[in-house]
C-alpha cells in the first residue's frame, strides 16, 4: 500500500482521509477531485509535498482514471455528488458521478488488477421505524429513498458485480452520518452551527422525529484504513458508532451548546419522500477486523465541531448567503 489514489479527497470525508493516512501510514497520496463546490483545497492544508498530489479532474473522464489508476497500488473511491437536498433539484451530476464515475474507477482497476475500496452509505438500505428494534446489517436487502440513496445503491452494486464477474480486488463500506471539521454548510450540523453563529434560526425539516446515526469523520477515516489492511476482499462492512439522534435533540444540544434557548429554531418545509430513521449495527467491522470508535462521546465531538466552525469563519463565511438563498427559495 505505498500508492493510494484518494478520489474525492478535496471533500469532507475524503481529505479526512487523506490526513488519517499520512499521520498514520508511510503511503504516498494522489488526490483525484474535480473540485466541485463542496471541494476545498485548504481541508488538505499542512500536508506534506513530497507525500501528497492533487490531480484536478472527473472521476468519468476514463482515459485520466486509466493513467492514475496504472500507477498507484490501491484506490479509495470518495467522489460524489453527496447531497440528498441537490438531488432532488436535480438529479443528473448524481447519476453521472456516481454511476458513470464509479464504472469508469473500476474499468481501470479490473485492467490494471488494482485493489479497490468504494465507499458507501447506509442509506442504501432505505429506512427504518422509530420503534423498529433492527438496525442495519451487511444482510439488510438494498431499499434506497432518493436520486442520491439510489444511485450510491447503484454504485454498490456495479462493485459487487465487477467482484464476482471480473474479479475485482475491491471491498465496500457502507458508513452513517459523519460530522467533523470541513463539511459543507449545506449540509444539517454545519447549517445550524453557522445559522447561530451569524444570527439566523437553525430550521428543522418537518417535526424533527427523523432520526440519524452520528460518527465522527475521524473515525469513518480509521475504520476504512482497518479495512484496506484487514479486510476480506468481495466483503461489505457496515460502520457506525451507536450515534442516533433524533434531529430534534442535535438542534436543542447545538442551541445548548451555544448558549442559545433550546427552543430558538424554526420548523420548515419537510424534505420529499425524508427518510425517518437509519440506524448502523457495526458488529461484522468491530469482531472480524478489531475495529473501534474513539469519539464515544457525542456532545463533546459536537462541541469541539462548533469550535472549528467559530474559529473558521474565512472559509465558510462567502458561502453562507448563497446557501441560505437556496434553501430560503424552498421553504427550508
Ligand atoms: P462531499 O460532497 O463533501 O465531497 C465530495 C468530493 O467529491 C468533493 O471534493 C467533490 O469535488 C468530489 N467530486 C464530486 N464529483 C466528482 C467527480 N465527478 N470527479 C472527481 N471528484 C468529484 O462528500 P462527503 O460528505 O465527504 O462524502 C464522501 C463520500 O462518502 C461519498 O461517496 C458519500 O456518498 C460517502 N458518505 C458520506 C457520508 C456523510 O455523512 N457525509 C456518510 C456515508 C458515506
Ligand atoms: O447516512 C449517511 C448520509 O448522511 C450520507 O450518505 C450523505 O452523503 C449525507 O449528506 C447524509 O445524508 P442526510 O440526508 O442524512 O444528511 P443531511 O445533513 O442533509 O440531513 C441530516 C438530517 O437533518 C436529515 O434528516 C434532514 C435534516 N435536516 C437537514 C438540513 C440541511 C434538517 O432538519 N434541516 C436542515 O437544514
């Protein structure tokens, strides 16, 4: 593992990675990202040179995928289009990044024989009861809500097909809701957080019943790494960190935690066909692979998450307005 080609690593997630491979491994780093709007050069900030590379450019673009896949030993496929609320406004870059950029990564892996690992969300197994005492398993059948859900569902699959019709070296993992350092203010914790923090109500989508299973992205990066040096190749591993919450009570811990009344929030529009509830039981990833979660503690990950947002007005500061339009033009 002395090449990792990291795409999507301008991302939340993905350049999480990319510091969690460089503290913890000797790898060199290409980054392949199209740097989309939810890029963000400076979350690889601090890196090493002479240890990481950005490649800007399309995970589709196969003839580009084909060269940098050739030359690297294994590839950690973040890319996509990530955003539930943009692919109900408009399905398409879903469809190509994530369908179309997923086949053209393992067109080139099946050539070049390159150890593969598509990363995955639980949304692909739809949702699930308040009361419903299951979680989510590696065995729960595919179910998938949204433009977004169904076409990371659809990724899953083409993996799983290449494995056994081509033998393709790859594994899935298939995470809950991150939070952390370097998310998209679109998206629900970081929206709230900077709502506060430049004097607009957190809004909650419908009641706020919804219920979602929250993991630090640093432990989203260490449980990917236990997998690319443990795991079973063809296996899909679940990972979670026992995080639920119901919207509801994040949006009251967040008001809380920034010394705002708990009832300072706005109830907006619902989001279309909202899926109630996902929950992970991680059980296959902590057993097989010894794998474990270090933010045990929800309230102070979330605490220091706010503290990350106050102390990095410069980068989200330009993008708040446009943001909010968007959503105030919905009701959200
Ligand atoms: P993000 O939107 O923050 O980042 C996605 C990155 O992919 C961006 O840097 C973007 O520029 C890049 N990208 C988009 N289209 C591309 C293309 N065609 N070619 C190359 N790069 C492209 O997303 P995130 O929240 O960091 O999610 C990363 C991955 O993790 C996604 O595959 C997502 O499905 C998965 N995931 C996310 C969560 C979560 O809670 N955010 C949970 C489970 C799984
Ligand atoms: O479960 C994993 C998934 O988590 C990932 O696959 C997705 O990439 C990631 O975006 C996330 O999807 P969600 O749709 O769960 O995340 P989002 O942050 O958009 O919303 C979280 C919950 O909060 C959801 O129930 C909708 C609600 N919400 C969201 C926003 C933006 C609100 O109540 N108010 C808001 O302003």
């Amino acid at each position: 593992m002395d090449r990792i080609l990291v795409t999507g690593g301008a991302g939340f997630i993905g350049s999480n990675f990319v510091h969690h491979v460089i503290a913890h491994t000797d790898a060199r780093v290409t980054v392949l990202d199209k740097m989309t709007y939810a890029a963000s050069r400076e979350s690889l900030d601090g890196l090493p040179d002479d240890r990481v590379e950005l490649v800007v450019g399309d995970v589709a673009d196969a003839m580009l995928v084909d060269e940098l896949v050739r030359d690297h030993d294994v590839v950690v496929h973040y890319a996509a289009e990530s955003h539930n609320d943009n692919s109900l406004d408009d399905p398409s870059p879903f469809v190509q990044t994530n369908l179309i950029g997923t086949f053209s990564l393992l067109e080139a892996v099946r050539k070049h024989d390159t150890r593969f690992h598509h990363i995955s969300t639980d949304e692909v197994y739809g949702d699930l009861e308040l009361d419903d005492p299951k979680r989510f398993t590696e065995d729960t059948p595919y179910n998938p809500s949204s433009p977004y859900s169904s076409t990371k569902a659809g990724s899953d699959l083409l993996v799983r097909a290449w494995v056994r019709s081509f033998g393709v070296r790859a594994t899935i993992s298939n995470c809950s809701n991150n939070y952390g350092p370097w998310q998209h203010i679109e998206k629900f914790i970081p929206r709230q957080i900077t709502n506060v923090l430049v004097g607009i109500r957190p809004k909650l989508y419908g009641t706020g019943a919804n219920v979602r299973d929250w993991i630090h992205a640093d432990d989203h990066s260490s449980a990917v790494l236990t997998i690319l040096e443990k795991g079973r190749i063809g296996e899909t591993y679940l990972i979670g960190a026992d995080g639920e919450k119901s919207n509801l009570d994040v949006v009251r811990l967040i008001l809380e935690l920034m010394g705002r009344p708990a009832d300072d929030f706005d109830h907006v529009n619902d989001r279309a066909g909202h899926d109630l509830r996902y929950a992970i039981e991680s059980g296959k990833l902590r057993s097989e692979l010894g794998w474990r979660p270090t933010y045990g503690d929800f309230e102070s990950g979330l605490a220091a998450t706010i503290d990350w947002y106050r102390g990095h007005e410069d980068w989200w500061r330009s993008h708040k307005e446009a943001t909010e339009a968007g959503y105030a033009a919905k009701g959200q």
